[in-house]
C-alpha cells in the first residue's frame, strides 16, 4: 500500500510539473508597430524658435502614439520630449493615401501629463501620405513644414 501511495505522489507531482511547463505563455499580446514616421525642422512655436523632432508610430491594433522633442534654439526656454498625442486611426499607413487621425490624448504642459481630450472635442485629421512622406505644418507659427519620412 505503501509503495502505491509513493507511486501516486510521483505521478502527480510528474503531472503537476507538465502542468506548470505547458502554462508557460510565450505569446506576446502586445500590438505590433507596423510603420514609422519621422522627420525633424526648425520653427517658431508660440514665439520661441525651436528645433523639432517628431515620432509617428502606428500600431496593428488601429492606435498611433506621436512622440515629440522640442527644444528652443539659443534660448532658456524649457525643452518638451515624450508623447505628444496618442489615439486611433482608420486607413492603411503602410501606403499612399489619407489616414484619418483622431487623438484622444493628447500632453497638457500646465498638468504635464498626458490628459483625455473630450469626445465632444476630438476632430478627425488627415495624415497624407505620399511617396512614403507626410508634410505636418500645424505645430509651427507660419509656414514651416516638418517632413516626415517612412522608416
């Protein structure tokens, strides 16, 4: 009866161990990048002439997130690096065409953090994409125009 007993513990424990291997999940569930924009200028925001670099990123699972370094040029001004604006989009950023961009989030300098932007508030905005490059001019005061290139 003994032997039976020992023989039972060994099993389980046997099967137990099979147990903890096979629950291993190797999966990553997390979304997929599947294209990249990026370009840097020069321009003036709000007054204060400031170099720019911008990160587009679009995820498979239909959300962006733009990431944004400015820093003022000769100047004591604070620098801004981090998210700027994350949300979803409609359309296929991987090719020419308009994707549509809706931010839900977007930096708050006076809370500095990113912060909801109501429902009532968030606007559709188009991100053209030709030959692999996009133009973004509504960041600076006047006529400047960052160029943003596919990775």
């Amino acid at each position: 009866m003994k032997s039976i007993l020992k023989f039972l513990a060994a099993v389980t424990l046997l099967v137990a161990s099979f147990g903890v291997i096979s629950c291993s999940d190797d999966e990553d569930d997390s979304p997929s990048v599947i294209a990249t924009y990026y370009g840097a200028g020069v321009g003036t925001v709000d007054g204060v002439n400031m170099t720019v670099t911008m990160t587009t990123k679009f995820y498979d699972d239909k959300e962006f997130v733009v990431d944004m370094t400015m820093t003022a040029v000769g100047e004591t001004v604070a620098s801004y690096s981090g998210t700027f604006f994350l949300g979803t989009y409609t359309g296929d950023p991987t090719k020419d065409g308009t994707v549509q961009m809706t931010s839900t989030k977007e930096y708050d300098f006076d809370q500095k953090k990113l912060v909801d932007i109501p429902t009532s508030e968030r606007e559709e905005e188009p991100f053209v994409i030709s030959a692999g490059k996009v133009e973004i001019g509504e960041i600076f005061d006047g006529d400047t125009v960052i160029t943003l290139q596919k990775q």
